[in-house]
C-alpha cells in the first residue's frame, strides 16, 4: 500500500509567480500566487475560494526571480483553462486564505 497522499502523474516544480484567474467567460479576474505546478496543473492560493469541479482560466502575470523556486518552469503556462481539484482554507491571521488545486484541460500549444 502506498503512503504517499500525492496523486500527481508529474513531477512538482516549485516557480513562485502571480497570475490570475477568472471563472470561465467572466469578466472580473482575482490575483493569485502559485506554489507549485507540473505539466498537468497547479497549486496556488487566493483569497477567493474556488468550488472543486468549477472551470477557471488562469494568466499569468508576473514570475518572481527571488522567490523559492526549484528553477525550472516547464509546465507553467502562460494562458490556460483548468479545473478546480480541491480548495483548502489555510490559516493566515485575518483574512482568509485558500491554497487549490488545479488540473488543466487544454493541451499545451
């Protein structure tokens, strides 16, 4: 049996940046930063929760050369669709803070 919770097929690639995501043909767009993310998705948080199931497209903005990364961006997209896997609530003081995961749906161009 094995132990290990993680049920990624790919390799995690810790690249700190912001992007940004909306529901899927919405307008407003909220800021994010990611955690981690391998050639099928992503980890990031927000302060906005996301329903598991819900289809969001991501952007990203910005890539923070000074932040912990294992230097190595492959599978960070610059614009794609994904789903919502999971939504936690992360302690964070005041304000609430959610770390989700996501699976994309598009094939990478």
């Amino acid at each position: 049996m094995n132990a290990d919770p993680d049920q990624r097929a790919c390799e995690r690639r810790r690249h700190t940046a912001t992007v940004e995501f909306s529901y899927f043909n919405k307008k407003r767009r909220y800021e994010a930063q990611t955690l981690n993310h391998c050639d099928a998705g992503m980890c990031f948080t927000s302060e906005v929760s996301l329903k598991p199931g819900a289809t969001v497209c991501i952007r990203l903005k910005n890539l923070h050369p000074n932040g912990p990364c294992d230097g190595d961006c492959r599978g960070l997209r610059l614009l794609t669709l994904a789903e919502a896997k999971w939504c936690k609530k992360i302690p964070n003081g005041t304000k609430s803070v959610y770390k989700i995961g996501a699976k994309y749906l598009q094939s990478e161009y």
